[in-house]
C-alpha cells in the first residue's frame, strides 16, 4: 500500500503543479513596448534573404528599400539631410527608371529614364508656382 500511496501523492502534485501554471499564465500580463528604437529593421523571407530594410544612416539620411528576392533594389524612398525627399523606382535590372522628390525648396520634380538610363523626361513645378518640362536628348546620361 505504501508504494500506491506515493503513486497518489505524485499524481496529485502533477495535477496541482500544471493547475497552478495554467492559473499563472492566464494571469501574466504581456509585455509590450510603446516605442522601439533602431538604426536598422530589416525585413528577410522564409530563406532569410533580406528583402527590405528601414535605416537611419550616419549622415542623417534616413531610407526604406525594398529589394527582390536576388537583391535587386527595386524601390528607395529617403529623407536627405537637406529634408529632400526622394521616391526612385528600379526595373528588375535594378536601374532606376523613376524618381519622384521635392527638393529642399519645396521643388516637386518627376524624372523618368529609358532602360538604358539615358533619354529623361523631367517635369517639375517651381516654388514660384511656375510649371517646368524638360525634355533631355537620348545621348544625355542620368546622373548618380
């Protein structure tokens, strides 16, 4: 009888241990942040492969980029330190073919660029109010 008595004494310290944790983990409070702070997210696929990033650079930039899984950038928005705003746009072949900004002046400008990076149309509106088309020759080069 001693060794069914300590078979019940067991048992019932099973039961009441997993009762006492269940009772507490329908208690514990969870824990979340108001803010998190970084200089970098990055957000990677299944493989790990990074696919996105937000970051705050050294020289007070601060960007998103968003890239295919090979690593293709394909979109880039940024904040330059000047407060420019810059929204490019890449093919697959990670050239970038549009780019929508407003420069520090408050100057909104869309540029579009032909395949081989050459060949721009720019439209932008001056802070005066004043409408602008640039239409540049298929030799003319876009700039870095």
């Amino acid at each position: 009888m001693p060794k069914r008595w300590a078979v019940v004494i067991v048992a019932l310290c099973v039961v009441v241990t997993v009762a006492a944790v269940a009772y507490a983990a329908t208690k514990a409070k969870v824990l979340a942040a108001d803010t998190v702070r970084a200089r970098r997210f990055e957000v990677v696929d299944a493989a790990g492969n990074e696919r996105g990033a937000l970051r705050a650079l050294a020289d007070g930039t601060a960007g998103l980029v968003l890239q295919e899984k090979n690593g293709k950038r394909r979109v880039m928005q940024e904040v330059e330190t000047d407060g420019t705003l810059v929204l490019m746009l890449y093919d697959k072949g990670g050239k970038g073919r549009a780019d929508l900004g407003v420069d520090s002046d408050g100057t909104p400008t869309l540029t579009l660029w032909d395949k081989h990076g050459k060949g721009h149309v720019t439209l932008a509106v001056d802070t005066d109010g004043t409408p602008a088309l640039l239409l540049a020759r298929p030799e003319t080069t876009r700039g870095t």
